[in-house]
C-alpha cells in the first residue's frame, strides 16, 4: 500500500480511538517498552511530544516515569525548519506550539547527538521497520545526523499487517516496534 493510503487509514483507526482506549493503550505501550528495554538512571531518551487533536500515544507517561528514574530526556522542537533536541527536567516551561504540541519555551539545541533510545512518533510501521509519518521527513533528517548506536523506536497503537511500497532511498527505518502487545526488532537477529 502506498503511504499515502496508509496514512489516511491509520490516521481514521487513531481517531476511532477514545481518549480513554488511548490512554489505557499508551499504558501498555509504555509497559512494554519498559519491560523490554529495561532504561537505566543517566541514560538518554529522546521522545515525542504528542500531538493530542491527532491522538497520538500520551508520551507524557513515557516522560514522568524516565525523570522519575533519574533518565536524561530530550524533546523535539522545530526551529526554523530544523528539528532541534531540549533536554527538559520537572522544571521545564513549555508553550503550545502552532502545531498544538506542548513544547519547551526554549530554542537551546543541546548539541546532543547519542541517545540510547530515541522514541519515535508515526502514523504506520511495517514488518520490516519502514515508518509512515506526517510527510515532512524531519525524523529522518534528525536520525541521519545522530549516532548510529541510537536506538530508533516506533510506538504506536497497531502492528503491521500491510508493506509499504513507496519507500524512499532517504527513508529510515527504525530498529523497534512497540505496540500495546508486543516488540518487534527489526535487525533480523543482528543486534
């Protein structure tokens, strides 16, 4: 399927959500991931800021239970057409941004460029780690410009069950998969 066709397929699935199955999902996603990948206090996480009118997965969980473990985070802010990465703490003042997400105030690139994990946002994942996102390709930008050791993982509220065919030379893919049942890999036994 093409990712357009995706894109508007999934988009319609995440909105046919209620806020409470989203949120009860968001748990589960957020309970895989810690049970499979196991952070540890000083490691570093770049996560999403969701955006809500799209019904994204509540990463806002995924951020209080890293700063309660002593996790380092970073958020993404766009800034002048550049996606930039704000390490937050509890204290972090944040603004609505034009595109509804909740962002740190701050403009400061924290220059960081290894993550541990760098948790993904995407509309669609096939079986093979290829992501469907909103089309502008800020992610692959930021993933081309970080360490290759980052660990680049999709959460979404559904598993693959369908290619994707129009994937691009730019495109790239992710290493992981978490849904509210399961984590894939994608590095075909070769971690």
């Amino acid at each position: 399927m093409l990712k357009a066709e995706l894109r508007k397929k999934y988009m319609q699935k995440r909105k046919a959500l209620s806020v409470d199955e989203a949120f009860l999902l968001s748990k589960e996603i957020l309970n895989n991931f810690l049970n499979y990948f196991k952070p540890e206090k000083g490691q570093k996480v770049h996560v999403f800021l969701p955006i809500k009118k799209f019904s994204e997965i509540d990463t806002q969980l995924f951020i209080d239970a890293f700063l309660e473990k002593g996790i380092r985070v970073f958020v993404p802010k766009v800034v002048a057409d550049d996606l930039i990465s704000v390490e937050i703490t509890e204290d972090t003042a944040f603004e609505t941004s034009i595109w509804g997400i909740s962002e740190p105030f701050s403009n400061e690139d924290s220059g960081e460029l290894h993550f541990d994990f760098v948790i993904t946002p995407l509309l669609y994942c096939d079986d093979k780690g290829n992501r469907v996102g909103y089309g502008k390709g800020f992610y692959d930008v930021f993933f081309q410009s970080i360490s290759a050791a980052s660990k680049k993982i999709g959460a979404n509220y559904f598993s693959p069950d369908e290619s994707i065919d129009d994937v691009w030379e730019n495109d790239m893919p992710l290493n992981y998969l978490v849904t509210p049942t399961e984590v894939l890999s994608f590095f075909n036994g070769a971690e």
